[in-house]
C-alpha cells in the first residue's frame, strides 16, 4: 500500500537553490584575499573584404548535362500495373 505522505503538496518555498549562494560566497571570498585578475578586451581582428560566391542555376546545368547525353529532359511516364514475375503466386 502506498503511503499517503508520498503524495503531499509540494511546497516550492521548502526549497532553495543553494548552487547560487555557494557561488557568490566563493566569489565575494575570492575578492576579499585579493586573488582576482584584469581582464582586457579581446582584440578584434581586422575584417578581410570576402569575396560572394558565383551563384549558378542549377537547373540550366542539369538540362545542358541531358542534352549532350542525349536523355530526355523531361521524365518519361511510368506504365502502372504489375510487372512480369513478381505477382505472389504464380
């Protein structure tokens, strides 16, 4: 049988984040014993001028790669039924 203190209203206010508090100290204690460092400003690097890419329509090429095989550009129509030899049973 399941006890009926397994199911009592949670409370948010019976809990804390302690994590945070720890941090702070930790920090605050740092600076108090002087053990603490300047940070300077990452440099930024100079920005290089970037050359745009050549931008190609794909689909010219692909009907110019057909064209010179001598395919067909446009799909053909598949028949629909059955093929020989893959009927179950026979």
């Amino acid at each position: 049988m399941i006890e009926e203190s397994a199911f009592a209203q949670w409370n948010p206010q019976d809990y804390h984040d302690s994590y945070r508090q720890d941090l702070m100290k930790r920090i605050q204690d740092k600076i108090r014993s002087k053990q603490t460092h300047t940070l300077t400003p990452k440099e930024k690097a100079p920005k290089e001028e970037r050359k745009s890419a050549d931008i190609i329509d794909l689909m010219s090429v692909l009907k110019k790669s057909l064209e010179e095989r001598g395919g067909r550009a446009t799909p053909r129509k598949r028949k629909v039924g059955r093929r020989p030899g893959l009927n179950p049973g026979s």
